[in-house]
C-alpha cells in the first residue's frame, strides 16, 4: 500500500483531515486544482460564529474553540450588527435569539456603522463574539503539520478512478495511481461524484451557488473595525475586507458542481437589499466571484465511515461552516478511523453519522 489514508480534496476539510491523520499512519492527499483551498474555501466569509447554524453545527463550532484559541494571529474581534426594517420583526426576533444578539437602539448601530439608514434601519442587535478568521493561516498551519509528518499533499492531481484493490483502494488520478487502506472523501461538492467513482450510494449532497462582491469603502469610511453587518433571515451581508466591503446576496442557488462565477442579477439584487439599509450608494464593484456552499440533505456535517462501506470514510457537507468546525471535525474523523473514543459528546457523533441517512 502507498498509503494508509489517501484524502480526496485540499480545501479545509481535507488539509484538517490529512494533518490529524499523519498522527496515525501515511497519507496521501490529492486535490484537483493548481493549489490548495481553491473552491468554496478560498471564497468563504471568514468568520467564526459558533452560534451559526443547526445545533450539531454549533456543537462542532464550540468544540473548535480551544483550537483557534491556542493558534496565535488565527482569530481577531470583528463582531456582528443585525440590521433590519419595521416589517421585519419575526425574522429579526429569530435571528436576535438564535445567535445571541443584544438588542440595541438605532442609534447605536449607527454610532459603530455610520452610513446605516436612519429612515429604514429600525431594528438592531449587536454581539460581540463573531471574530475573522485567518483562513490562509489555517490552512498552512495544517499543510504544514501534514508534510512535517510525512503527508504527500500533491495538487494538480484529479481522482479519474476508484475501485476496491484487494484489501483497500486504488486510486487513479492525474498525478499517477495510488493505494491506500481507506479512502476520505472531502472532496467539497465533488463528494457524490467521488461516491460514485468508487462504486458508493451517493447521500445526495447540494451544492448552492453564493455570489460576493467587493466594494469601495462607503464614504471614504475608515471600515477597518466595523462589525459584518446583515440582515434578517440572512438576506445579504456585508464585511470589512482589506479596506474595503464585502457585499454578498447570501443567495442560495442550487448549481451542479463546478468552478462557480457571481451572477450579475443576483448579486445586483443583493447589492440594493444592502443599499436600502445605508446612506451611501454602490457606484462601481472592485471585484466579484462565487463559490459552492454544499449542504448534505439534513444541512448537517457527514463524518464517519459508510454504512455499507466502512473504508470508506465521509467528510463533507460542510456548508458554509467549513472553517469554523474544521478543528473539531478533523479531530473526530481521526477518532474514528483511530478506533479512539471520540472527543464529543455520543449525541453529536451520532448526528453527524453518515448511518443517520440509512
């Protein structure tokens, strides 16, 4: 065998996955594109919001906490401001407990974001706990934890074949055929199609195109420590970015994996949801892109091996929570395939069972 772990895909899932498995035998990692963290985690917002999402997801969020916590220059404070119109108050109530929000004055809101609009901004609610993460500090953190062990990460290297070798796999790719005793699909909206090549029932992950768009800073603002900023029941948002604002419609379209681009109208349907709330138009975009957000049928994470295949071993559906549940999930992928009791809690590693979907 070339490998005991052979991990398909090099976004945050599997460069987490290759570094926590090298504790425990060889890895190969393949990824398709020119370099790691190409699709949706290098088109992610970037924060962590640990109260984000269903309730496993927030349970894998905490659990990351003391990660990030022990990894210097990884997390700094931006904070979140809710936003919303007089209309919008069941959403805004939703929103404003499910996240822990402290209702706030308009006033207020506007005295941390200036360019919010007194005459349709009624409602706000503020939480200081949503804090950036440096996502390409993690993710060579991680690279550089799997090579240090030995791990091959090698790019340019699409999976073209899978097929049961005897007692483990082999894996035909662009970068030559390998063997390994147990496969790891974190192949982001790629995972069915991977399930597929090697002969596994697919679980029906959806891929959602979200577009983004980077804008000037409003007014010639200094944005630097504004807060993201979005409205009830996520109808877009926006973030400081190296002096400028992120603006996304926080769509979800469903799309057929593949290297997604921003869609004009959307993204300018977006970009007057945002400028409803604020006293400065958009004038010109400095850049715009897209990414896959892909969400197994529960919304939920998959970690574990298959039902009926246990080589081979699921870690997808991150959703657009990748970043901030990485740690934890990591840690629990190599519980399990480490025959170690896991970390979390019994419940959670049942919801997050690839057995939950039969």
């Amino acid at each position: 065998m070339d490998a005991d772990f052979l991990i398909v895909g090099g976004g945050i899932a599997g460069i987490s996955a290759a570094a926590r498995l090298s504790e425990l035998g060889r890895v190969i990692l393949l990824e398709a594109e020119d370099g790691l963290a190409h699709h949706a985690s290098s088109r992610s917002a970037a924060l962590y919001e640990p109260r984000y999402g269903a309730p496993a997801v927030v349970g894998l969020s905490m659990a990351s906490e003391a990660h990030f916590r022990a990894l210097p220059g990884v997390l700094s404070p931006r904070g979140l401001l809710l936003v919303g119109k007089a209309g919008a108050g069941e959403a805004f109530g939703h929103d404003l407990k499910a996240m822990a929000f402290d209702p706030i004055s308009v006033e207020e809101a506007r005295r941390i974001v200036p360019i919010l609009n007194p005459e349709t901004v009624a409602l706000a609610g503020y939480a200081a706990h949503a804090e950036d993460v440096d996502t390409d500090l993690l993710v060579q953190g991680f690279a550089r934890e799997a090579r240090g062990r030995g791990a091959q990460v090698l790019t340019k290297a699409k999976v073209t074949a899978i097929a049961k070798d005897g007692a483990g796999w082999r894996v035909s790719s662009a970068a030559g055929e390998f063997t390994a005793r147990m496969v790891v699909n974190a192949a982001g909206a790629w995972v069915d199609q991977v399930a597929a090549l090697a002969g596994v029932r697919p679980l029906g992950f959806t891929p959602y195109r979200r577009s983004m768009a980077r804008i000037p800073a409003p007014g010639g603002h200094d944005v630097g420590k504004w807060p993201m900023m979005f409205g009830p029941g996520e109808d877009w948002y926006a973030k400081p970015d190296a002096g400028a604002l992120i603006v996304s419609p926080a769509e979800e379209d469903l799309m057929e994996p593949h290297d997604a681009w921003a869609d004009d109208m959307v993204l300018a349907e977006g970009l007057a949801r945002y400028e409803e709330m604020v006293t400065e138009p958009v004038t010109r975009l400095l850049a715009s892109w897209a990414g896959l957000r892909t969400f197994s049928p529960d919304r939920v994470l998959v970690i574990g091996p298959d039902a009926r295949e246990p080589a081979f071993f699921w870690l997808a559906g991150q959703g657009g929570y990748g970043f901030q549940t990485c740690p934890a999930a990591s840690r629990l992928a190599a519980d399990l395939i480490g025959g170690r009791a896991p970390e979390l809690e019994p419940d959670l590693v049942a919801q997050l069972s690839p057995s939950r979907f039969g």
